[in-house]
C-alpha cells in the first residue's frame, strides 16, 4: 500500500463551526472543491464513528470515489471507479 495522504489547512473561524462545516456533506461541498459531492453512508449502529463517501470528477466521464471513517484512527481503502 502506498504513501497516506495528508492534507494540513489553516483556517481562521472558531473550531465549533469549522467541525459543523466538516461534518454536514453540504456545507463540506460548498467549499472544498476537491470534492463534486459528499455523502453519508449508513451506520450498522447508532453509535458507530460517521463513515462518508467522496466523488471528484476528473473529467472525460472519470469519476474517483473514497470511502473515509473521519475517526483519527482508521481509514478505509479508495476505490476507483471508472467511465459509467
């Protein structure tokens, strides 16, 4: 397996808000452009750490899909997806 990607980003706002801003996959959209869209996927448990799936379209009909667990500790395996 590769090299992690780790992405640093200074922001001036209180933490509060950049969490919410994070967190919610419409507010994430709206100003990360990395991403074409944000989605939760479902939890096994109420409990169960916030898993989301992310799309960026890179062109010619390419679409890339990342499933990421947004705890500090784990993170899942990109998947790559190809023209529909």
């Amino acid at each position: 397996m590769g090299k992690p990607i780790y992405v640093e980003l200074d922001i001036n706002a209180p933490i509060e808000d950049v969490w919410e801003t994070t967190q919610n996959p419409k507010l994430h959209e709206r100003w990360d452009l990395r991403f074409s869209q944000i989605d939760y996927l479902p939890k096994d448990h109420e409990d169960d750490v916030q898993t989301f799936q992310y799309e960026t379209r890179i062109g010619f009909g390419l679409r890339i899909h990342a499933s990421v667990n947004r705890s500090a500790v784990q993170q899942k395996t990109v998947e790559r997806k190809y023209p529909l």
